[in-house]
C-alpha cells in the first residue's frame, strides 16, 4: 500500500516536473530565437544593410518585445527612410521601458527631422508613463488587496486593530486610488498609434474612393476611435478622418 | 513563346521545272542580299527634292481598258443524276463592279445551291487584269439536256453578254471525274468560344497527280475569325479518301467568336505554280506546268459545334487563354533595386493549345508598384517600386481554360522576394540656439549592443482577461478566511457539536479495532475495545470524559431505551473488562455470541451522536 502511494505520488511529480519543463524549454527557446534574430540585426547594421537589419530586429521583436530591441529596430528602419515605423518602433521601446534613454533621444530627434508632434496625452495619461504599464496593475492589486488584508485579517486572527494597521491601509488605499487612475491612463494609451506610410490619405468615407481630407505625414500620431473593414478612424492633431489599416501602427497591437 | 507542335522535314525532291524556279530565286536572293555591300563604300547620292520618287519601283498597271469578257460553264459537262456539278461563271472585270443577277436563269429540273463568289488579280502581259467569278452548286433532278441561257450582265454599267452553258444529264454515270473541290480538315469540331483551333484547305491533285496552287484563300461562314498571319502552306501527302496523295494543303488558325452551330466552307483559286508565301514540300509531288488557269474552288461545308465559356468558376486575371498551359518559374532581373529603379520579371509559358493567340497576363494595378506589361507577344513585365514597403513583387493574376477538363485553371504569378531601398534620413542635424550659435549636433544613438528590458508582450495586463481573474484569487482567500472564522465562532458557542464530533471519529476508530479483534479471535481485546467505545458514545451526553465513565454509567444512559438484552451485553462487556483486573479473572464470554449485541448497540448509540 504504502509502495503505490510513492509511486502515486512519484508520477505527480514526474507529471508536474515534465510540464515545468516543457513550459521552460518553450520559453527558453523562443528567447534563444530572439537573441539570434538580435545579433544577427546587429551584424546587418553594422554592415550597412539597414533593410535586412530591420527584418531581423522585427523577427526578434515579435519572438519577444524587448526595450533595446525595438530601439535598433526603429534605427534601421530610420536608416532605410522610415520615419513612421521607426518613431512607433521608439514609441513601443518606451512603453517596454519608460527610462529607455535612447529611445527617449531618439524620438526628439526623429520628430525635429520629421517635423512632427508627440501625442497629445491626457494628464491621467501622462501619469501612466511614470511607470511601465504592467507595473501599474500590479501596484493596484497589491495596494487594495493590502489595504484590505489590514482591515480584515487582524479581526479573523483576532489580532487587536493597531494604529499602524490604519494607517497603512488609508496609505495602500490612498495608493490603489492613484493607480486607477494610471491604469485607466494606460488603457487609453493603447488606442494612441502612429501612421506608418509617407503621406498616408486621411480619408472622409472609409473606402478607397473616399474624399481625401489631408495627407498625413509618416511618425505623425494619432488616436484610434473605431474600426470598420480595413479602414481604421482616427483623430489626428490636424482632424479626424479614416486610414488604411496597414497604414497606421498602434503602440499596443491588438 | 514556345510552341509544342512541330512538323518532319523531308527532303524535296523537285520537278525540273520547279528545281530552275528555285535556283532563279535563290540567284534574285543572292543579288538582293549582296547589293547592300557593294554599294556600301560608295558615296550617297545627292538626290533634288523628290527625286526619290524615281528610285521607287514602276508597278504594272491595272488594264481597265480591254473589254470585259465572261465565260460560263458547267463542270462537269456531263453528269449522272443527283451528282454535285458546278455551275461556274468568270467575268474580267472586278467582283463589285459586276451587277450580278441572282438568281441567274435557272433551267427547269436544275436545282441551284447559294452563290459563292470571289476576285483574284491575274497577270496578263504587263499588266494587272482582275478577274471575278460567280459558283453555283448544281445537282439535277432528271435526267435530259438542260441549258443556261445566255443572259447580259451589267459591268460598270456597260452590259456583257455571258454564253449560254449546257449540261447533259444521265441515269448513270458519265464516267467523267467528278468536279474538282476544296477540302477541309478540321482539327476539332467541338470547341470553346475563342478557342482556336487549326483549319486546313486541301487541293487535292488534277489529272496526272499535279498539283496546283490555292489563291486567294477564304473561309466563308458568320462567327469564325480567321487569322492569316499563321497561314502555313505546303504540299505533302495527304490522305484522301482512303489513299495516301501529296496535296496542297494551307493551314491557318481559326477562332470561334459566336457561340452555336457553325458552317464553314472554304473557297479558293487554282493558280498552278503561282505560290504567294513560303511553303514546305514534304514527299514526292510535281507541279503543273504551264501558265496557270485561275478557277474557283469551293468546299463542302463543315458544321463547328461553339460552346459558349462557363461563366461559373472564372478566376482572376482571364484574359482569354484556352488550352493547356504552363509557367516556368518567373525571373527577377535584379533581387535588390532602389526606390524608382525598374526591374524585369520575365515570365515564360508553354502550352499545348495554340499560343499564336495567347494573351498574356494583364498588368495589375497596384499602390506600391508601377507595373508596365511589355507588348505582346512578350510576356514580360517591367515592374518599378514606388515605395519601399514591399518585401515581394505583386502577385500577376492570370488564369486559363482547359477545354478538356472544362474548367477554369490559375496559373498566377506568385510574388517573388526582392529587397528595395529607400532613401535614407538624416542621422545627424546641426542645431543652434536662439542667437544662433551653434550648438552640439543632434544624433541618433547607438544601437543598443543588448535587448534590454523584455516584456511577453506589448499588450497590457490590464487587457487580459487572465489577468482579471487573478485578481479573484485574494478575494477566493478571504472568503476562505471569513468562512472559517464563523465556523469557529459557531463551534466556539456551541461546545456540545464539539464533543459528538470527536466521539464519533473516536467511536469508528474503536470499532474498527472491535472488528480486528474479532477476527482475530482475540476476546481480550475485542471486550477492552467494547467497552472503551460504549464510553466514548455515551461520553457527550453527560458530558464527561469517557475514561472517567464505568459500565453502570452506559447502563445508566442506556435504560429505557435499550432492551433487556443490550442491557445483558453491556453488563457481560464491562464484567469481562474488569475481570481481566481481578486476581481470579472469570471465564472469557463467548465471542460469536456477545459480538452481535455488542455491534446493534454501538450503532444505535452512534445514531444519537
């Protein structure tokens, strides 16, 4: 009897050790394949051949967003004439990382060269920067779920209410507020895009023989309101009007 | 363009006078091609204002002048009933100028087919003299003497008498050959709107196996296209009814364009040696001699069944191809190109079908390229970037019929990988402050030499829906928590529920070692656990503690409810119990006999627990 239930047992943890293993192997190789995609982008850079640099940054990018990665991306593609991708690949750099210096640096000079605006953000918007995006919601949790551990644990465990007790929920809670406000700042950040294509037509209708509004200059940001088709409407700083799907680049892709 | 048909050369073997017709050419060839370079070192003439029109070659005039003459015949003269003879009527003059008469007087017991007519330009010493002849199909219904009356005609307004002809016709055979005819070889019957298809008019040979030229070739009947740009002409042997004949045979392509039954018959001059396009001898054959006698030649009709194209199953980039076709793998003239930079696809089909009339694909219209299609026959591309957004040149839509399987067929060009480089931007702007000193270059970093911070992915947590129902698992804990809280609280104020509780689990696990000890015969044991669990199930209701409890406190707890026997049981239960301490034990109860009770009373005491 006693022989089976270690056997049981053994093959639990067989089974549990194999998952773990197999969910590690995964994850261990698709950043194995970005670090190759990575220096093999380098390479290309350093070679001149921006194009198939970019390609590879891009390769590497989508096996796993990375600060730096997008960083060297948004430099090839500016090297090949594509203002717009690189100011989102730059833009997607610091959503990664807020404290991306270079990716700071270069979205200043991309935009005096290119002429064009950093979005227009909200003051819960520009909160939401302060930290990476998953940050916040992290913070929220902890923050509520602690202030609402101060208030109830002490009760269960019957553990006399300290004064400290108070005053650190009133603090997490205080907190939780404040980073609702952020979150809600980064929920709103992702409809915040960029157009990808020079001179993309912002159109009346969203269809092909649309009336054209204006023509937007490529790494000009915009905010999506709605999608129809393959046309997305956006409200630029100039007007709203509807773009080409394949023409506009979201911060956060969908 | 490749096409997959092609025909066996033999050797010629020539007539005499075909073997000196063809070393005369071969001499005019010669002399042409040389002229050139003899004249190439010599100076150009200066030549007067239109002066060139005197190097331009005197062609021979057009005789207008002679008077018209007309000829009418019956071929054959002599015929058997119900045999095909033709009624044949020549005037020189042209084929509009003659106001014909149709019907022309007609016999009685001569039934007379549609008209067919043609013109051929003849050579009648130096000059051009056109001749127009008018064809009747004839077949007599009785036999006799039957005669065309001669009958005027008006020629440019100038009346032209045309003989009487006279037909002699027969029970039986003349024993004359029968009228001379054009052929038609189809190569298919049954075929598609605008699948074309090979026609061929066939000369079989005169009297003495010569064999003449065709003129002036035409194929008569509404929905057929023919294209005399592919017109091939040779003379080979040729089967006829059942014998093997060189022949003169012209072979041309011909499209259906109307869909429906067709006829097609073809109509030609005999023209004896006058060939007007290259040909091909294939076999032994010799040509008629002397001047040729120009003669209109019809055919028998052939009906063509058209079917019109299934509209169901069409694909993209149609362009009208019906046949068998394929494509080689298309080329690139260069894999990498700057932004405006033209590039060359080249695209390579065969086929089975007919690819003299084969449409290449239609050049697409696309927002990144500027797509020139090469004219045809070429089938090449040029294709020029207009920005550098593309990874791949567009896809060409282009698709076929095959007319065996009847269905449409996509034979699209795929899109080829090919990089395209834009302009760069600058990496570098000098700045200057307000005063306008300059101030330190604004620059692009330096590639980062690592990743960096990751993140799984550029989509917030806040978006997932695995993130919200995390956050359900502190809620899950404190629920927890507080169920467990008033669980305590209710046991806490309810000590009784506490008690029952535990003396049931004590009371299974005593019973469980009753039964052991009943099986294993050991009725030491099997008293002791008896009466430690008929302690602990009467222990709450005191409450006490079991161990303090002795047999006259169960008995006490049990009268009134328990029989005379239980009582029995109990009392024989604790008197072995204590037995077992006494210096004299008594005798050890029966088992089998005390293990009944003493089970019906423990699960009736377990019921009030």
């Amino acid at each position: 009897m006693n022989s089976f239930c270690l056997r049981l047992k053994f093959r639990h943890w067989l089974g549990a050790g194999l998952a773990i293993a197999t969910v590690l192997a995964g994850l261990i190789s698709g950043r194995a394949a970005a670090n190759d995609a990575f220096a093999r982008g380098l390479e290309f850079s350093r070679a001149g051949e921006f194009p198939e640099a970019a390609a590879a940054f891009r390769e590497s990018a989508n096996a796993q967003p990375a600060a730096g990665t997008l960083v060297n991306l948004g430099l090839a593609e500016w090297q090949c004439g594509h203002a717009g991708p690189a100011i989102l690949a730059w833009e997607q750099a610091r959503w990664i990382d807020p404290y991306e210096q270079r990716a700071a640096a270069n979205l200043n000079f991309a935009r005096q060269v290119a002429q064009v605006d950093a979005p227009s953000l909200k003051w819960y918007e520009a909160v939401s920067t302060w930290l990476p995006p998953n940050a916040w919601v992290w913070l929220a949790g902890l923050a509520l779920w602690l202030a609402v551990g101060l208030l109830v644990l002490p009760g269960i465990f019957r553990r006399p209410r300290a004064g400290w007790h108070r005053l650190l929920a009133a603090l997490a809670f205080g907190i939780f507020l404040f980073s609702l406000t952020a979150n809600s700042g980064v929920v709103s950040r992702t409809q915040i895009g960029f157009v990808v294509k020079k001179n993309a037509a912002l159109r009346l209708t969203p269809t092909r023989e649309g009336e054209v509004i204006t023509a937007v200059a490529a790494g000009e940001p915009a905010r999506r309101l709605r999608t129809r088709g393959n046309y997305v409407f956006v409200r630029t700083l100039g007007g709203a009007g509807w773009l080409e799907r394949d023409e506009f680049g979201l911060i956060c892709p969908r | 363009m490749q096409n997959g048909s092609h025909f066996p050369d033999f050797t010629p073997r020539l007539s005499r006078a075909w073997r000196m017709a063809k070393r005369a050419r071969r001499l005019l060839i010669s002399c042409g091609l040389l002229a050139p370079l003899a004249l190439a070192a010599q100076t150009p003439p200066h030549l007067p204002p239109g002066g060139l029109i005197q190097l331009q070659v005197q062609q021979p005039a057009v005789d207008i002048t002679s008077p018209v003459t007309a000829t009418a015949s019956f071929d054959p003269p002599v015929a058997g009933v119900g045999q095909k003879i033709f009624y044949r009527v020549s005037v020189d003059a042209t084929e509009s100028s003659v106001d014909w008469p149709d019907p022309p007087p007609v016999p009685a017991g001569l039934k007379f087919g549609p008209k067919t007519s043609g013109q051929l330009t003849q050579m009648q010493g130096n000059r051009f003299r056109p001749l127009a002849a008018f064809v009747y199909e004839v077949q007599p219904a009785t036999t006799g003497h039957f005669s065309v009356p001669g009958f005027p005609v008006m020629v440019s307004g100038t009346a032209v008498d045309v003989p009487a002809a006279s037909l002699d016709v027969t029970t039986t055979d003349s024993g004359l050959p029968p009228p001379r005819q054009l052929r038609l070889d189809l190569s298919k019957t049954n075929v598609y709107l605008g699948e074309p298809f090979r026609l061929r008019v066939i000369l079989p040979p005169g009297p003495n196996r010569q064999i003449e030229a065709v003129r002036e070739i035409e194929l008569n009947g509404d929905g057929l296209m023919t294209d005399k740009t592919a017109l091939q002409q040779a003379i080979e042997p040729v089967n006829l009814d059942g014998e093997l004949k060189p022949a003169f045979v012209a072979e041309m392509i011909v499209t259906p364009i109307a869909a429906g039954p067709q006829r097609v018959w073809a109509q030609g001059f005999t023209a004896g040696t006058e060939f007007t396009a290259p040909f091909v001898i294939r076999g032994q054959a010799s040509l008629a001699a002397g001047p040729p006698k120009y003669v209109l030649l019809v055919s028998d009709p052939v009906e063509i069944r058209v079917r019109p194209l299934p509209v169901a199953g069409e694909l993209p980039g149609f362009t009208g191809a019906i046949g068998k076709f394929f494509a080689d793998p298309p080329r690139l003239s260069a894999n990498r190109v700057q932004v405006g930079e033209p590039v060359r696809l080249t695209l390579t089909f065969h086929g089975e079908g007919e690819l003299t009339r084969f449409v290449p694909p239609l050049a697409p219209r696309s927002r990144d390229w500027q797509i020139i299609a090469d004219p045809p026959p070429a089938t090449s591309f040029t294709l020029v970037p207009l920005a550098d957004d593309s990874h791949e040149t567009p896809a060409i839509p282009f698709s076929y019929f095959d007319p065996e399987t009847g269905k449409y067929v996509d034979l699209t060009i795929p899109p080829l990988p090919i990089t395209i480089v834009g302009e760069g931007l600058p990496a570098t702007v000098a700045t200057a402050d307000d005063e306008g000193a300059a101030q330190p270059p604004l620059k692009l970093s330096a590639p980062a030499p690592r990743p960096g911070k990751i993140a799984g992915s550029l989509k917030p947590l806040q978006l997932r829906p695995w993130f919200i129902g995390l956050q359900l698992a502190p809620v899950v804990g404190f629920v927890a928590l507080w169920l467990w809280d008033r669980r305590r609280r209710y046991l806490e104020a309810h000590p009784e529920n506490v008690r029952r509780a535990r003396a049931r689990r004590a009371l299974r696990r005593e019973r469980k070692e009753l039964q052991k000890a009943a099986a294993a015969g050991d009725t030491a044991a099997f008293v002791r656990h008896a009466a430690r669990a008929l302690t602990i199930a009467v222990a709450p209701h005191f409450p006490a503690d079991p161990q303090a409890l002795v047999g006259g406190d169960v008995l006490a707890q049990v009268t009134g409810a328990a029989t005379p026997n239980h009582l029995a049981t109990i009392r024989a239960v604790f008197q072995a119990a204590d037995g077992q301490f006494a210096t004299h034990p008594p005798l050890a109860p029966d088992l089998p006999a005390l293990r009944p009770g003493v089970e019906t009373l423990l699960q009736q005491l377990e019921e009030k627990l």
